[in-house]
C-alpha cells in the first residue's frame, strides 16, 4: 500500500541553524502539507500546497518557514533560523483530492537546543 | 470557522468494555470528518472518515463512528476493548483545504 515517508526520523539542531524535513508523498497526489505538534500538545496545521503554490498558510508559518517541492517527488519544509520553540514532531501529509482524506507520514521529531 | 471538541483528554476502560471516545465540530461547510489513531512514536494512521455518505462508518480495528448532524457530533466507538487500543486518538474536521485536528483523546486499556 503506497505510503508517505520522510526523512530524517530525528534531527537535533542547534538553535539558530537551518533546518530542512523531507517528505515524499503518495505518488499520485497532488494536494501537500505540513503540521506540527508540540509535545503533549495537538496537531497544528502549517501550510498547504497545490499546483507548485501555497494554497494556505497558518499564523504559525511566518518568514522562518518555506516549503518546496523541488522535483517530482519530494516535498520540504524548510526552517531558516531555528528557534527552541520549533522543537515538535513535523508531520507531512497527502491527498489526491481537496478536503478529503489525508494521509499522514511517520513525522520528524525535531529537536532544537 | 472550523474547530473541533474532543471530550476528555484521557479515558480509561477495561479490556472487554465498551469504548467511547468523544468529539463535536463546528462547519461553515457540510463537513468531512476523520478520526485519526496515534501510537507511541509512530504517526497519524486514519481509523475512519465520514464524507457525505452513510452516517455510520465503520473502520478498521472494529472502530466505528455515527454522524449526527443535529448534535454537531461524531463519536468514535468500539464494542470491545482491546489492549492494544491503547493509543491517541483525534478528531478532525476538514473544511476542503485543511484540517483542524480536536487536542486527543489517550485511551488507557486496562486489563
């Protein structure tokens, strides 16, 4: 069954270093985003992405954030300047159509000191 | 707006007992509705969605859930409860681009 995967499943950064995740989505999806979640906190949604855009944004994703979609198959968020409080479980996901399911990669636990 | 009520953030149940978890939305949109299970270091993996068909879903695990629209409400079930349900569970709603996803439910089984 198709899944989506990203890389690294851990990475420790130092605060104020640029971090990039790494998700591939299902192959045949078009629609991408990204959440987070804080330890012991819910899921927050990031951003969204369609057509090589973002469709939507969250008041989380401010200027330190950045997706791409650089070729065929991988999708990324980039953070420039981490800060503690990035520290979270990023969680990239994917569909082949607006609203509906979304299917979740296993996260990248991300941990700024 | 879309926002999502998950009652409880921790429920206890015996092994063998009914589990019920909890959740009530609010859409601007007729809605579509997801319960998502969340293992110990492990990601999101859907349980179940409703969008627009029968009211009562079935999913997997033997997990199921009812939308009622008059009571904004879509409850997660389980006849019998087994130890390795032991998990997260959330709530979501999409509104067609995102999903506002309840704070979880942690379901402890106990034998």
């Amino acid at each position: 069954e198709p899944e989506v995967t990203q890389t690294p499943s851990h990475q420790v950064t130092q605060m104020g270093q640029e971090v990039i995740l790494r998700c591939v989505p299902i192959s045949n999806h078009l629609y991408f985003y990204w959440y987070r979640q804080i330890l012991g906190q819910k899921v927050e949604f990031l951003v969204s992405f369609y057509n090589n855009e973002i469709s939507e944004k969250s008041e989380i994703f401010d200027d330190q954030f950045s997706v791409e979609r650089p070729d065929g198959s991988n999708f990324t968020l980039k953070i420039r300047s981490t800060k503690l409080e990035d520290s979270a479980m990023y969680f990239c996901a994917s569909s082949d159509e607006r609203g509906r399911t979304q299917y979740f990669g296993p996260g990248t636990r991300l941990l700024v000191l | 707006a879309q926002s999502v009520t998950q009652l409880g953030s921790h429920v206890s149940v015996s092994e063998g007992a009914l589990v019920l978890l909890r959740c009530n939305y609010s859409s601007s949109v007729p809605p579509y509705l997801f319960w998502y299970v969340q293992y110990p270091n492990q990601g999101l993996q859907l349980l179940l969605k409703y969008t627009s068909a029968a009211t009562l879903v079935k999913g997997i695990n033997g997990f199921e859930a009812e939308f009622k629209k008059s009571e904004t409400s879509f409850h997660l079930t389980k006849p019998s409860a087994h130890m390795s349900d032991a998990a997260e569970y959330f709530c979501a709603v999409s509104d067609r681009n995102q999903f506002y996803f309840g704070t979880g439910t942690s379901l402890t089984v106990i034998p």
